[in-house]
C-alpha cells in the first residue's frame, strides 16, 4: 500500500488517550515492507476532524485523498496495526501533506 493512503481503521480496543473507533488513518510504512507478505503491519497515523496546532498535527484537506473535510493528522498517535484492521482503502493525499506528516514523526521520534 502506498504511503499517504488514507484507509479506515478499527482501532479498538484502546487504553487510556489512544484514539479509539474506526476512523481514517494515513499509512506511513514504506511500501517495500508492507508488501511484503511476512510483514503484516502497517504503520499508520490517525485522523480527526478536531483542530490541532503545531508539528504534530498536521492539516489535511479534502480531496482525492477521499477526505470529506479538513483533517488533523495524530502523529503523537502514530501506532503499528496488523492489515486485517483497515477495513476501507479511500484515496491518497498530496505529497506535501505527506512531508508534513513525515516531519511531524521525525519530530516525534527524535530522528531529526
């Protein structure tokens, strides 16, 4: 699956500040790995229609990314789950939106 996909994820079950429920998520694995058969996760980035500020939460707008209205990428939320989770592939968004969201991990992950 390409990065910058935007698919629906069951996040459930959730502990604690987890984002919880089926939401769109935006996949950030290199795709070489996730398709791979022998590597059945993906890494993805939650999103919500909630305003963010900062590194961390990129915006992202409608579009082909299939997006209905504008979005806030979670990247604090950035978790790993298994493929059987995505139950709706929808479109891709732009490529700086997707530098956005890379930013906001290599911050998160202190990789700068």
């Amino acid at each position: 699956m390409k990065r910058g996909t935007v698919v629906r994820v069951s996040l459930d079950p959730t502990k604690g500040h987890e984002q919880r429920g089926a939401r769109p998520c935006v996949v950030v694995t290199n795709p070489v790995v996730s398709s791979d058969q022998r590597f059945p996760m993906l890494a993805v980035v939650p999103l919500t229609g909630t305003p963010g500020e900062g590194a961390l939460y990129p915006g992202l707008l409608p579009g082909p990314s299939g997006l209905r209205q504008p979005s806030w990428a979670l990247v604090d939320q950035l978790r790993s789950v298994d493929k059987r989770r995505v139950t709706r592939v929808f479109g891709v968004i732009a490529s700086d939106e997707l530098a956005e969201i890379d930013d906001g991990i290599r911050l998160f992950l202190g990789l700068s």
